[in-house]
C-alpha cells in the first residue's frame, strides 16, 4: 500500500513511500537512478537489522574509501584505474594491481603467514626477503630462515636455530646428502664425493668405510 506518492513537473510518478504485504515499509524510486543528496554532511543508515541489496550492485566511485571500522583508518580503495589497496590501522598492506603481470603485492615488512600460530611466513622487509618457520611447542621455540637475497654480499643463506640440534640437512630424494651440525662441522652422506674441478673428474671421495 502507498502512503506518499512524489510527482515531477510532467506528473510522473518518481518516488513512493509505502508499506508492502508483508507489512515492512519501503521506499521506491520509479526513476532512474534514484539519487538521495544530503548537500552536506553524511548520510547515516542505523537499522535495527542488516542492510540489504538485493537484486543489484553495489558501486562506490573510484579512489572513494569503503569504510570497514565506521570511518576510522581501516578500509579498501581503488587507488588508480585497476588497483586495489587495503589498509588496516592507517597502514597499507595490500595492494592488488592487475597489469599486464598482475600481482597480488604485500607491502615491505608485511608478512603472508600459513597455520594458526603464523608458523610459515614470508615477507620482503625492504631489504632482504625471508622464508620462515618459527615453531613453538613444550616451551620451547624453533626457527628457521631462508634469506632468499642478502644486500650486504647477493649471497643466499640459511639458518636456524634449534634448542636440540640446530643443523641444516640437506636431502635429494628423501635421502640426506649433506649435513651441517650446530657446531659448524658439515657431513657428506658416506660414497659421495666432494668435487674439487667443477663436477667432473677431481674429487675427495670415501668408498667404504
């Protein structure tokens, strides 16, 4: 049933104001796009329930912020044509471009972590970018780290630090080939060789014990 009806100049019917079968109240726009235009200020919804759109898109213009902690500094924009960025606490933490690579890009010193705990992580902190685990269990906490690039020196390096054994292992196949002990001592599986020309034919070589 409509209660208010709204007509333009030409008598066309344009909005109505009303109560459905179901006895709940709408508001109809018959023209479009139906706009509401506060002039100045916000626009507040404060429902007692959820608000819905059905049947329809909800479009925000572009660079506007859409607002998840009711205005404060947590939200998700689109920057410039084609990027996404979301900000948490004022800082930003991703930034979804698609480009002719497209990339999912978290920013320095932001972690993408893997498990409950954030066991696995990887991150750039603007420098040097990590693989690591860190893994707590009994009281007791375990790490390890791939600096996948060092700036100091380009080297690539590993480490760890285990409160029982602390060495890094290197396997092929399953099968344990090299072994560097927390005390520095490294170990070749037994019969292999440790080449001294590049891989060829001069090698140290245990055949047997």
């Amino acid at each position: 049933q409509e209660l208010i009806k709204i007509r333009n100049n030409s008598n066309t019917e344009i909005l109505s104001l009303g109560i459905d079968g179901s006895g709940d109240g709408y508001l109809n726009f018959n023209s479009s796009p139906g706009v509401i235009n506060t002039n100045a200020g916000d626009l507040k919804l404060d429902p007692a329930a959820d608000v819905k759109i059905d049947g329809a898109s909800l479009m925000i213009p572009a660079t506007e912020k859409l607002y998840l902690d009711g205005g404060g500094n947590t939200y998700i924009t689109e920057s410039s044509a084609d990027r996404i960025k979301i900000f948490v606490g004022g800082s930003e933490l991703v930034n979804i471009i698609e480009d002719t690579t497209n990339v999912f890009r978290l920013s320095d010193s932001v972690k993408g972590t893997f498990g409950n705990a954030d066991d696995l992580q990887i991150y750039h902190d603007g420098t040097n970018s990590y693989l690591k685990v860190d893994y707590s269990s009994g009281g007791t906490t375990r790490t390890s780290e791939i600096n996948m690039y060092d700036s100091s020196d380009g080297s690539m390096k590993f480490k760890t630090d285990n409160s029982s054994t602390g060495g890094i292992e290197f396997h092929t196949e399953g099968t344990k080939i090299l072994e560097v002990t927390r005390g520095g001592d490294a170990s070749l599986r037994a019969t292999s060789k440790l080449y001294l020309d590049g891989g060829t034919h001069t090698y140290i070589h245990e055949s047997s014990d």
